[in-house]
C-alpha cells in the first residue's frame, strides 16, 4: 500500500480493532448481558461513525485537501473491514473458545429481548409465536451466521462510508480524465 490515503485506512483500522478488543472483552468479563443490550450496540455505532468520520476527515488531509469519491470511499472501507474482522474474531475466541457456556447466556437474552419486541409490535398472537419458534432454532454462534453478520456490518457500514465519501469528495474523477486527456492532446 503505497497510496498514503490507504494508509489512513490502515491506520484507523487498527485503532478501531483495538477499540473492539477492549470492548468486547470489557464486557465480556464484566456483564455478558451488555452484548445484547440495545444502548450497547447503539454507543458502539456511533464509536464507529465517528471513526469513520474522521478516516476520511484524514484522508482527505492527506491528499492535500481534494479527494475523488473513491479516494474517500477506499480508506473507509478499509477501516471497517479490518474492524470488523477483528471484532468476529475476538467475539468467536471469546464465546468458543474462552468461554463456549457463555452463549448460552447470550442467547438467552436475545431471546427475552426478542420476546419483548414481538409484544410490543402488535403483531397477531400466532404470528408471535411462530416468530419465536423459529428463533428457539437460531444461534447467531453458529459460524454461518457468524459469516453472514460479518458481511452485514460489513455492507451497512459500507453504506455509511458511500454517504460520507460523497460528503466529503470534493474533486471529480471525470474532470481528472478530461484534464489528463486535454494536457496529452
């Protein structure tokens, strides 16, 4: 990775993987129940928007103050992907291999959290209960659903990242090749 804009994305990365390790065995060895509380996930949201804020904030810098859209875009992704991948990998070590029992505790919480939300949703009775059959069956420990919630917060954080990088492109790919092309000619 030659390109220092990459760089920033790099850099970020870590800094939020270190974050996640933190975090998750904060929690962890603290209150499992915390995984599943919804104030959690939403504090942990916003530790990852204003990380992503501030990649491109500091790519941008880096480019010398004009960046295309993918010049934003780039380090971002690769600040969320790096984050991520070490949160599901801290998380998998933790709850399979610290502490496999550990799940069960989790699961149970959703469960209940779950059972709260379908109440409060006004849905029919049997549609309730038929929603939480179904999820009697689900472990989200299971590595498929693991690689699935992986690609998601991947993807819903990439539509964030496309949202900022418009925001703060302020230099246009084709005005880049018309240049280039009117120089050479």
């Amino acid at each position: 990775m030659s390109n220092p804009v990459n760089k920033v994305g790099i850099t970020f990365g870590i800094i939020l993987a270190i974050y996640y390790i933190l975090f998750n065995c904060t929690i962890f060895f603290t209150d499992l129940t915390l995984f599943a509380n919804k104030f959690v996930g939403f504090f942990t949201m916003a530790i990852v928007i204003i990380i992503g804020v501030l990649t491109v904030y500091f790519a941008r810098k880096k480019a010398g103050g004009y960046v295309t859209f993918r010049e934003a875009f780039t380090p971002y992704l690769l600040t969320i992907t790096i984050g991520i991948t070490v949160n599901y990998i801290v998380y998998n070590i933790l709850f399979n291999l610290v502490d496999p029992s550990a799940k069960n505790i989790i699961n149970t919480e959703l469960y209940n959290m779950l059972i709260h939300t379908l109440d409060n949703s006004g849905l029919p009775q049997e549609q309730i209960n038929d929603q939480l059959e179904k999820a009697k069956d689900i472990s989200q420990f299971d590595p498929k659903a693991q690689i699935f919630m992986w690609a998601g917060s991947i993807l819903r954080n990439s539509i964030l990242g496309l949202l900022l990088a418009a925001i703060f492109k302020n230099k246009s790919e084709f005005t880049l090749q018309q240049d280039n092309t009117q120089k050479e000619a």
